[in-house]
C-alpha cells in the first residue's frame, strides 16, 4: 500500500468557481460614501469660495447685532443697512429746528385753527423728534448698525416660520434686581414698568441674588461665555440716558387657562340678560374668578377704568398704592393664619435630612358626589364627563 500523503503537501485554490457563474465585468471597488469624488471635490470648493466671499463676514461678528444669515444678501452685504444709506435719513440733530421753525409759522398763518389744535401739533412734532433722537442714539451706540427687523430675526434661511424671541440684557437684569432687592418693590409694579412677565422678573432676581452671592464668595462665574451668547442674540435693552429708556420684553397680562375652563358646557341664558365675564365664570365654577381678576396684573385694569372716571395720575397713583398696602396686609395675615392651622393640625417629627408632616385624614368626608375636597385623594382629580357616552351633555331646564 503506497503512503499517504499528507493534505499540508497539496497546495488548493482558495476558491472554486464554475466558469459559467464567474462575471465577465466584476463590480468596482465601492466607496464609503453616497457621493462621488469629484461631486464631493465640488462641495468642497463651494464651501471654501462662500467662506473667502459672503461668509468672510461671519468670523469677525458685528457689534450689537445677531449676524443671522437671513439678514445679509449672496454678496455679504447687510441688507437693512443698505436701505438704511438708500432712504438717506439725516444725521441727528439736523433739520429739527429748521423744520419745528416753518411748521409753527404754518399752523399760526393757518386761521381755520384753534389754540389747543397748535398745542396738539407742537407735542406730537415734538414726540416724534424725541422719537427719531432715541432711535439715532440707539443706532450710534450699536456702532452704526441699525436695529434687526422682523426678517432679520430667523436665524435659518429655509425656516420662514421661526424667528429669534429677544432675551433680557445685562443691564435691564441688573435694572431688575435693584427695584426688587434694592428698593423692596413689589414683584406686580416692576412687571408693570418694564413690560416684563412677572415670572420671568422674579427668576432674574433670583438668579442675580445667587450671582451676587456667588461674588462675595469669590467663586468663578462665566462672563466670556454670557457676554458671547448676549452678543448673538437678540436683546431687550435698558437705556436710562435716552428718552425712552424702557422697551416692552412682551405680553404681560395674558390670561392662563384655568383648569376649571376646559370642559365642555351648554349653559342657556335670555337674549335679554346681560351675560358678564362673572357670569360666566360663575358657569364654570361657583368659586371661578372673572377674567379681570384672573390674569397676571389686574391692577392695570383698574387703572383704565379710573383713568376712564376722570381721576388725574396723583390720585390713580394714591388709589394704587392704598390698593397695595391693602393686599400686602392681607397675605401677611393669611400667611399667619396658614401658620397657625398647621401648628394646630399637624404634626411634625424630626428627621435627620428632612421633617415629616403627619396630619389625621376621614376617609368617609368624601362629599355627596364622592369629590369632596377634605377626600383622600381629591389632590389627583377625577376626569370630566363632558365627552363620556351615554351622559346627556344638552340642558334640560332653564333657570
């Protein structure tokens, strides 16, 4: 019998293919990615020629501006001052005399007239001067670059529908913080006065309570990093050196939706009844207060309506603040009778990180319907059955 060879000795082919199943072009090799070089090469010189051309003027930001890409043209250039140089608006200063000159002559030759018609024209050219001098300031102070538009204000080109919200300056925050911290004024008539939301004005106080704080304790704060993010974004500022030294951030007297407002109802009532927002809050709940008593700041709708009766500002003024001392008292004692309940209610055991309130609970004090307010687990709510099958949702009587 022959000896056996060793399978290491044989030399095989690393694959076996059937001359029939083996490509006559095979496929070329496969790039990493969708594009090709050449379309990539493309792109690339595209970017490289916008960022020598139109793009070069994002690198060095312009000062008090927030240098979106909506705001230039394909050259670079920023739209609204072009239009700004276009219109040829004169320098500040000039041309006011001269023209509060020939407008005072004209209204005096002018017989058909009254006295207090003049006196009406003077103060509104006399406005609209102080007007035109605040916005030349502004745009000096700016470096020369006028304030952004609305288009101006979208930061993505293809994005019509979202634009940039303002965020408060330095300055108005600082403002802020010395009429609540400083000279202790209430947190409703600061709101009031710079047209900032009284939620907001409250957090700005707060966070520059903790910055004051944090610089007393001689911790790092991160100023490059708050001054870059302010000097890209829009900003609302305060300047107290011109003739409008405050600008309005946004609304401040929205109405919230109440929860008690969102079921559905059908509530029928005479043509001839005067049907007031009392009323109807008074349909949606027994203890719903009207809208005018609802919103953020119903002091300034106060003020409308004794402005309307004919009272003059010192005595809106007086009227207001009497208002504010009266409210002030009133939370200070329902803060001590709050106080008071829970000393006499509940009772608190010491813990070693926190204290815990125990207080003594009826399950059976659940009310008529079961949704009493002393229940347990009223807290949670129930669900409306104002969408619920079977429940008839159309009034039956009227009252």
């Amino acid at each position: 019998m022959p000896p056996r060879i060793s399978p290491s000795r044989i030399t095989q082919p690393s694959t076996c293919e059937c001359f029939r199943s083996r490509p006559r072009n095979p496929p070329a090799a496969r790039d990493f990615h969708a594009s090709s070089r050449r379309e990539v090469t493309r792109l690339r010189r595209g970017m490289y020629d916008w960022l020598k051309g139109p793009g070069k003027v994002f690198r060095k930001p312009l000062r008090g501006s927030t240098n979106y890409l909506s705001a230039y043209n394909k050259t670079g250039d920023l739209v609204r001052v072009r239009r700004d140089n276009r219109d040829e608006r004169t320098k500040p200063g000039e041309g006011i005399e001269e023209d509060e000159t020939a407008a005072s002559e004209r209204d005096q030759n002018d017989q058909s007239l009254t006295d207090d018609d003049r006196d009406m024209r003077a103060r509104e050219r006399e406005m609209a001067r102080q007007t035109k001098k605040a916005e030349d300031d502004e745009t000096e102070a700016r470096g020369g670059v006028p304030r952004e538009r609305s288009v101006d204000m979208r930061p993505y080109p293809l994005n019509q529908h979202f634009t940039s919200q303002p965020v408060l300056s330095e300055a108005l925050r600082e403002q802020l913080y010395v009429q609540v911290a400083v000279e202790e004024r209430d947190l409703s008539s600061v709101a009031a006065s710079f047209g900032v939301d009284i939620r907001r004005v409250a957090a700005a106080v707060r966070l520059k309570t903790i910055e004051k704080q944090w610089e007393e304790e001689g911790k790092p704060l991160a100023k490059p990093y708050s001054d870059a993010i302010l000097s890209m974004l829009p900003t609302t500022p305060f300047q107290p050196e011109t003739a409008n030294p405050i600008t309005p951030h946004e609304p401040i007297n929205d109405l919230p939706v109440h929860p008690h407002t969102r079921q559905q109802l059908f509530y029928p009532a005479s043509e001839s009844r005067q049907f007031t927002r009392e009323d109807a809050a008074k349909v949606f709940s027994a203890k719903l207060l009207p809208a005018d008593q609802r919103i953020p700041l119903p002091m300034l709708v106060d003020l409308e309506k004794w402005k309307l009766e004919g009272l003059d500002r010192q005595q809106r003024q007086a009227r207001q603040v009497q208002k504010d001392q009266d409210a002030r008292e009133d939370a200070a004692a329902k803060e001590t009778a709050r106080t008071e309940w829970q000393e006499r209610t509940q009772r608190v055991v010491k813990g070693r990180r926190w204290d815990f309130a125990f207080q003594n609970i009826s399950a059976e004090k659940v009310g008529k319907d079961g949704r009493g307010r002393e229940a347990v687990g009223y807290r949670y709510g129930m669900p409306h059955v104002d969408r619920k099958r079977g429940v008839v949702k159309v009034p039956t009587s009227v009252a």
